[in-house]
C-alpha cells in the first residue's frame, strides 16, 4: 500500500489495486450468494423471477459499492482534493465485478437460456469456486507450498459457505 501526501501535507492512504480486487471480488461472492438465498426463499423461480432477481443483485451490488467508497472517504478523515470521493467510488469496481457472473446466470435464466428452476445451485457452485480461486491466489502471493494454499483455499471456500449461509438463516 502506497502512502501519498493529502492537501494539508497529512498522509493519505491509497488502495493497493490487488487488495481491492480481491477485497471486492471475496465481498462480492458472498454478496451474491447471500442475495440470492434471500431471494429464492420465496419459491418463485419463474424467468421473470430470475430477470428481477438479475436486476435487483446488480442495484444491490452497485449500492453497496457505493456504500463501501463512501465509508473509505469519511473514515480516512484528511483532507481531500476535489474528485477524491469519486475516485473512493470508482475503486469500488471489484466488488460489482464480482457480481457479474452471478447476474449472468439469473439473467440467462431470465431470458430463458437455461432451465430457471434450480439456477441458484450454479450460482453457489460458481461463487464458492470463485471464493476458492481467490484463496489459492492469495496464499500462492504469500509463498505459501501447494499442500498450504490448497489448505487454504479450501478454508476461504468453507468459510464463504458458512457465511452466504448464516445470511441466509438470519434473512
């Protein structure tokens, strides 16, 4: 992380981009997941389910994003430069990207490319190998051997589990 001057010569923290992308691409898994467990525990599985369903991770994953730029720039409390609180929220990017594959799915399911009716177990398969590819990165980053980062990124893997489903369970 790159520590750079702020206005008032106090000092600034700036982002690590690979911090934010994997920052943002855990948060959005589990984001993702956890949203469409909420939202199936309706029973509606209809295409037009899925395309709602679609469109309402994608407001989601854009607020929270919104939400997440705005708490860096008021928790960091130095002074800003103009344009810093949009670039707070144009760092933000890896969390909706990570969300992209899981519209994807409700979408083509919405657009009745795939069977509507069981397109939550995709999604779950998809983002729990995301949450494992990410641990293998990171541990791999970190010099860690093989048998470790597999360890590993089994463990990020499971621990996404546990978390979409304690959301699940509270929601």
């Amino acid at each position: 992380m790159a520590d750079t001057t702020a206005a008032a010569g106090e000092p600034h923290r700036q982002h690590d981009t690979r911090e934010a992308v994997f920052f943002g691409g855990v948060y959005g898994s589990v984001l993702a997941s956890s949203m469409v467990a909420a939202l199936i525990q309706y029973g509606r599985s209809s295409a037009a389910d899925r395309s709602y369903d679609a469109a309402w991770l994608l407001v989601t994953a854009f607020a929270s994003a919104l939400a997440h730029g705005y708490a860096h720039y008021i928790a960091e409390r130095v002074p800003h430069r103009r344009g810093d609180v949009l670039r707070a929220l144009r760092d933000e990017w890896p969390l909706v990207a990570a969300v992209l594959p899981t519209v994807f799915l409700l979408a083509g399911a919405g657009w009745e490319w795939w069977p509507a009716n069981g397109v939550e177990y995709s999604v779950f398969v998809l983002n729990i190998a995301i949450l494992f590819t990410l641990g293998l990165v990171t541990a791999r980053r970190s010099a860690r051997s093989w048998p470790a980062t597999l360890l590993l990124g089994l463990a990020d893997a499971l621990l996404g589990v546990v978390v979409v489903v304690a959301n699940a369970l509270i929601k």
